[in-house]
C-alpha cells in the first residue's frame, strides 16, 4: 500500500480515496502550488487561479452555487495525483481512469456526486471557455489563438501561491464550504 502525506496531515492510500480523506484545505494549498500548463506559461499561473476564474465566469452567467461550486473543484483531483497537460493526458487512459475515480469521490465529499450529464458538460465548457482567454495571455505560441466571449474577465496577473490558497479557501466558505 502506498500512503500519501497531505498539507494538514492526512495519510491515506490515494489509489483506495475516501471521502473522509478529501480536505478542502488540503486542495486549495495544493492547486495553488501547482503551475498550469505543465509550467510552461509566462508567468506563474496556478490551477487554483484558473479554478477560481472557472467559478467567477460560471456566477457571471448566473449559474446555481452547486455549478459554481462544480466549477471551483472541477480540477481538485489534481491535489492528489498532480496536473497533467490534456496533449499528454488524451493518451493516458490509466490517468484519466485515476482521475474519474478521484473526482467522483471528491464530488461525493462536496454532494455533488449527482451532477447529471448535462451539468458536467457546462463546467467543461467553462473550462475550455477559460481556457481560451489564458491561452494568448499565458502562452507564447499561443498569440493569436482566438477567444471565445466572457461574462467575467479572468484575472491572469502573476499572484503568491498563498494569495490564490486564501481565495481559493474563501471563495468555496462564499458557498457554504467548511
């Protein structure tokens, strides 16, 4: 068995994940450590930024708190076994069964192991929404890649790892997270 040491202190096997393993703080320390796009971006850009500009557009379009809160967590499996780039990611069909396992009980742990289909493609759909704004922005070969319209405009300044943690943190206790 092999045991994994989290930010707060908890031990558990993440191939065996259970919802009492899974910690809000634990994810937000976490993806704000970690750098989208593999690193490779401009300046340091985190997941947990992108995550929060995920939420942001999501309650710029009026959605539900459940939605935006789908969409704050939409990448909280990445705590737990780290990002992976989608060029790569699209070939690791071992990864992306982790992942699924890890996400579905991560949705369990926030009650929103009920996101119906349809509820699933709208936060991809943000996602791939954000995703357009930060690829000109943060990506050098990425210039003249076209945007798609925003509701919101994402923040894609360089921040502190601890500043995203602590939004991060008060964005998800906004909608009622402990």
């Amino acid at each position: 068995m092999s045991i994994m040491n989290t930010y707060t202190g908890r031990k558990f096997d993440p191939m065996h994940i259970k919802p009492k393993n899974i910690c809000l703080e634990d994810i937000a320390h976490a993806l704000s450590y970690l750098c989208r796009g593999g690193g490779q971006t401009l300046i340091f850009y985190s997941v947990a930024q992108h995550c929060l500009n995920c939420a942001e557009e999501a309650r710029a379009r009026g959605w539900s708190d459940r939605m935006i809160l789908a969409c704050l967590l939409h990448d909280a499996s990445e705590a737990y076994i780290s990002d992976i780039i989608r060029p790569v990611k699209a070939h690791l069909s071992n990864y992306l069964e982790i992942e699924e396992m890890i996400m579905n009980v991560i949705w369990e742990k926030f009650n929103l192991n009920d996101l119906s289909s349809e509820e699933h493609m709208v936060w991809k759909q943000i996602d791939n929404d954000i995703l357009s704004a930060e690829l000109p922005i943060l990506f050098p070969g990425e210039k003249n890649h076209p945007t798609i319209p925003l509701q919101s405009v994402p923040d894609l300044e360089e921040h502190p790892f601890r500043d995203m943690e602590k939004q991060f943190l008060a964005f998800a206790h906004q909608l009622g997270i402990q």
